[in-house]
C-alpha cells in the first residue's frame, strides 16, 4: 500500500512515514508474525505497541483486515 504510513523496506526493516499519519489515529502493521500498532499523538510524537495477547494476536492473524474491529471489540467488553 503506497499510501499507508508503516512499511518495510527492502531490508525487510520498519519504515514510518510520519507525515502520511493522521494524529491519533490507530495503524496496525503486521510484522514477522506479529501485531504492532502505531499512531501519532496531538504532539505528532509517533507510539508504538505490540500485542502481546497470545489470544487475541492469533485472531488478529486469522483475520488481519478485522484487526481495528477486534480492538473495538475488546475495549467494548471492558466498559
């Protein structure tokens, strides 16, 4: 995806393009079987987080175009 913000290059490293991101906004990246996620915050400072449930990153897996959804899954269960 040319317009996405997180890729890898042909070293196969993490590239971030910052100023393809909107702020506050939640990007997932699968990477070497596993889930990251990036967003630039109000401060344009860029996060990043990796999902270390064993569950929930193998459903990420399984379904990587749900991702977003499942994240709105889990955060609604817990209100």
């Amino acid at each position: 995806m040319e317009n996405y913000p997180i890729e890898t290059d042909k070293e196969n490293k993490i590239k971030i393009k910052p100023d393809l991101m909107i702020k506050e906004k939640l990007y997932p990246f699968i990477y070497e079987n596993s889930i990251y996620l990036f967003f630039k915050d109000e401060n344009e400072i860029i996060n990043c987080y990796e999902m270390l449930d064993k569950e929930v990153k193998d459903n990420m897996l399984k379904n990587p175009d749900r991702i977003i959804e499942i994240l709105e899954e889990i955060h609604n269960l817990k209100q």
